[in-house]
C-alpha cells in the first residue's frame, strides 16, 4: 500500500498519548490510540492474495478449523429438510456468516505467526486461548450471537408475514412460489433487504475488532470505535470487501457448503491482512511464544524439568 504520510488521526493519537500517560495509575503502561489508514482496492486484493498464501503455507490446520462449518451446513439441510421448516434454510445458512469474524480466531493466529516468521501449527491456534484480551473476544462474540440470533427472529417475521403461518412442506413446490409469486419476490426483497442491514452492522462491528483485540491488550469498546473508525474512513473499500466476502461465500456454498472449508480459512486469513493495512502496527507488540520446543537429549535430564528458570 501507498505511503499516504501522517494523518490526522496519527497526528490525534500522538498528541493524545501524552494525556493517556497522566490520566493512568502510576505505573500502569501506557495504551496508544490505535491509528487508523485509508484502504483502497488494491490493498483489498492485496490482503486476499496474502491469505491465499497463508492458506497454503498450512492448509490441513485451516481445513481442520473450518471443516465443522460445512458440517453444519449439511446437518442443517438435513434438519430443515426433515422437519419442514425449509424457509430457514437460507437464513440459517447465511445467518452464521454474521459470526464467522469469532469462529476465524485461530485464523488471525496462525497468520500473525506466519507474519513474524513463525512456524505455524495447528496447535497454535489454541493460542488465543490465552490471550490477555480473551474476554473481551467473548463479548464481541456474543455481541454477534445476539445479531445473528435477530437476523433469525427478523426472517421468520417476514415469512410469517408474506406466506402466513403455513408450514413450507404444506405449501406445493415451495421453491416455485418463492421465485415466481408476488409473495416470494416480497421475500426476497425485504428479506434480502433486512440481511443486508443485519450484515452490513456485523461488519462495521467486527471488521478489524478481533484482529485488534488479538493483537493488542485493549477493551472491547475501543476494538469496536477502531473498527468503526476504519469503516467511516474507507466507506467504498469496506463496502468492496462486503460484496467480495459475500460473493466467496455464496460461491462457497455451492455445492452443500463444502467449499466453505476453502472460502472461510481464505477469508480468516485475508482479514488479519486486511487490518494490517487498515491499522497501524502496535508499537509494542506482545511476546509470543515460540511455536516448538527445542529438542534436547537425553543427558538433559533432570535439567530440563526446571527448565521453568530458563524464562
């Protein structure tokens, strides 16, 4: 990405830093304001072609992440299927895309190990497990249950109100009616509508606020301001990557969700180098762990049970 030269938000955070340092304890580090930069296309392709090659640098660990998600997906045609509640289907489906941002957690870790030149493994995705920011991932994650469980709420209303309360299996040809009657283009438009509101807040909210709270020790709320902060300054780029992140997905879908186990690792990659580009780097970027330990020999031992004191 272009060097754009100082902003004024740059400008804002360094002046502000100082006033953070008085107003904190005596002792207590100080947090800098996370900066935030302009994006533009290319920078979107950009971070999607460094997920590619994160996605294959360690496929087997992504798939094994993601492989519960089309699981699910088949499960839960079986389920819909069988107990005609087939209106669902598509929210359902389209509904847990809105908390996917949580479920690529140990996405956004193995990315950052592969950015410090890490040996990444599938075990360093349970890393985030011990993340000083934990809870406040918990918090935005049930933020988006909350959006996803609306979304839900919101399409059954709207069928409700278009076809009544009539089972989908008591309806003949049910996916006929959707796509040629006034009632199911009326489905289709509010419904599309209304999920397009439920993931464009889903967005805003968790565009760059769990790569951020992985990344630096801060609250949920400052993660979210950043995040909305990013969006505000790059409404076209951020409206781009909604449309590209809905595209795969639907790509993904087809055919019974397994191509989500490429599309979702792609798109958790893509997204911690989305918000290298959107955000500045932390000036202080916490220790990490070493991915392995170093293997030592047997005359090591006893030694290497107080290997507690080498730290």
């Amino acid at each position: 990405m272009a060097d754009h030269g100082p902003t004024p938000e740059q400008s804002q955070a360094s002046a502000q830093t100082p006033f953070a340092a008085d107003a904190a304890a005596p002792g207590a580090p100080t947090v800098p304001v996370p900066v935030v930069q302009r994006l533009d296309l290319a920078d979107l392709f950009d971070a999607l072609r460094r997920g590619w090659a994160d996605f294959k640098a360690v496929p087997s660990h992504a798939i094994l992440l993601c492989v519960i998600y089309p699981l699910l997906g088949l499960a839960l045609a079986r389920i819909v299927m069988g107990y005609a509640v087939l209106p669902m289907l598509f929210p359902l489906a389209s509904g847990f895309a809105l908390i996917g941002p949580f479920a690529a957690l140990g996405l956004y870790e193995l990315s950052r190990r592969r950015e410090l030149g890490q040996t990444a493994s599938a075990w360093d995705a349970a890393a985030v497990l011990r993340s000083p920011s934990l809870s406040a991932m918990l918090t935005l994650g049930a933020l988006l249950l909350v959006i996803f469980i609306g979304w839900l709420a919101s399409a059954q209303a709207i069928y409700g109100a278009t076809f009544g309360n009539a089972p989908a299996a008591a309806i003949p040809d049910f996916v006929t009616q959707v796509l040629t009657t006034r009632a199911g283009w009326q489905l289709i438009m509010i419904g599309g509508g209304v999920g397009f509101l439920f993931a464009a807040a889903s967005l805003c909210l968790s565009l760059v606020s769990f790569p951020l709270l992985l990344d630096r020790q801060i609250g949920v709320v400052e993660a979210i301001s950043t995040s909305l902060r990013v969006t505000a300054r790059n409404p076209l780029a951020i409206a781009a990557w909604g449309a590209i992140v809905a595209a795969l997905l639907i790509l993904g879908s087809l055919p019974l969700f397994l191509g989500l186990a490429v599309v979702l690792p792609l798109l958790g990659h893509a997204t911690w180098h989305l918000y290298r580009k959107a955000v500045v780097p932390n000036p202080s970027p916490p220790r990490m762990r070493p991915s392995r330990r170093a293997r030592r020999s047997a005359a090591d031992f006893p030694a290497v049970l107080l290997d507690w004191k080498r730290d």
